[in-house]
C-alpha cells in the first residue's frame, strides 16, 4: 500500500478526531488558537527530547544502538506525528512545502 503524505495527513486528522473530538487540532474557524498550537509545540519537543535522551545514553555507552534501534525509532515517529498534527492544524501542504524547499536546497547547496 502507497500512502501520500496528504493520505497520511487525513488518517491522523480523522484519527484525532475520533479520539477527542472537542480537542481534534483542527481549526474551524480558520482561527489558530495559540494555547492549542503551544499545546502541540511542547509535545513535539517531549518527543524530540525522549529521543535525545536515548541517543544521549547509547552514546555515553550505556547500551549499544541494537538494543535501542526500536525505541528510537518510535521516537522518531511519535515526532512525525506531532509535525503532522501541526501541519493539519496550521493548513499546511507538506507535499508541496517539501518540494519547494527541497529545490531551494538544491540551488542553495549545489557544488558544495
């Protein structure tokens, strides 16, 4: 199965508002509510800090990468989801955002 990210985008927009409707991070009114968008920025950065947390402890030797890889991994995507979850909220078109960027990149970095 092929998912587009506007595929994946909708599944996780129908998925939370299944979950809690009366807190669906999506904009109605086409108003953002910065107590709502904070909301998702504080859980984006949980995420991205249990990540750096274990990658802190595979560095300092702790475990080895293997036996992390999947916690990682889940980190990685819980992160994804929250990015998501923005996009949805905010009405952004990450297909074409990525794209866009990905040839300003392109130009920007060429020969280097």
């Amino acid at each position: 199965m092929s998912l587009t990210i506007d595929d994946i985008k909708k599944m996780q927009s129908e998925f939370d508002y299944t979950l809690r409707p009366e807190f669906s991070f999506r904009s109605t009114t086409g108003e953002i509510r910065l107590e709502e968008l904070e909301h998702l920025l504080v859980c984006l950065f949980g995420e991205i800090g249990e990540l750096a947390n274990i990658v802190k402890k595979i560095r300092r030797g702790d475990f080895p990468y293997s036996e992390k890889s999947d916690e990682v991994s889940e980190e990685v995507i819980d992160a994804l989801i929250y990015i998501i979850k923005i996009s949805n909220y905010l009405n952004i078109d990450l297909e074409d955002g990525f794209l866009r960027k990905l040839a300003i990149n392109k130009e920007r970095f060429k020969g280097k």
